[in-house]
C-alpha cells in the first residue's frame, strides 16, 4: 500500500472520529425523539444544525466540510496511486493534508478566527498539489 492510501485510511476513520465528537453532544443536546426521528421538516421546525449549541454546530459543519474535502482528496490519492506518480512530494503533501484535517477540527470547533481558514488552505493545497503531481 502506498503512503497515500494509508493516509486516505486514516483520513477516513478521522472522519468516525469527527463523527462522534459531533453525534454524542448534539444526541445530548437534542435528545433521541428528535434525533431518532425522520426529521422531516414540520416535525423539527428548524433543522438541527440550527437547534443545537453553537459548538455542537460548528462541529456538525467541520463533519460536513470533511466529506466534502475528502471527495477531493480521495480523487488526489487514487489518481497518484494509480498512475504510479507516488513520491516523496505526494507522500509529504498526504500526511499535511491529514496534519491539517486533524488541525481543522478544533480550529473550527473552538472557532479560532483566521486560524481555521488558514488550515483548511493547507490541507486543500496538499490535496491540489497531489492533483497535479498525478499529470506530471
């Protein structure tokens, strides 16, 4: 396995990790009738997200920000593994864009201001910069 796909492995169960730091304050906060549920929209009022302590939603967006830098991410380590354009470079880019995801989640949790936008530049530069190594 190459450096890549371990880090897109621990990428992945940061996002289980991510998952539960989200899931056990917002159960609490909200209670299981509303989390239970099918939440449809005349049943909630609000969506959750907008129920709940402003750090139990910041959370929830860091989760949903992880998805979706992960989709990007993921194309990034399957298009340098699979072109065979594995190197010290991409190698090094994974593990920042990890270091920077880890990063990413008390920054945004915490709100640190311009902390977490700042990270979340890094991770998506390593994730760019692995794009292009795959052309190379």
């Amino acid at each position: 396995m190459t450096s890549e796909l371990t880090v897109l492995v621990l990428a992945g169960l940061l996002q289980v990790v991510q998952y539960a730091l989200m899931v056990v304050p917002a159960n609490l906060e909200l209670g299981a009738g509303k989390t239970l549920s099918p939440r449809d929209p005349d049943h909630l009022g609000t969506p959750l997200v907008e129920q709940v302590s402003p750090r139990t939603g910041r959370l929830i967006r860091a989760l949903n920000n992880h998805f979706e830098a992960l989709i990007l991410f993921t194309i990034a380590v399957v298009a340098v593994t699979l072109s065979g354009q594995s190197g010290p470079i991409t190698t090094a880019c994974a593990w920042t864009y990890l270091a920077a995801r880890i990063l990413y989640v008390p920054a945004y949790a915490f709100g640190w201001v311009p902390w977490r936008s700042l990270i979340w530049a890094v991770g998506f530069l390593a994730t760019l910069l692995m794009l292009l190594a795959s052309l190379l």
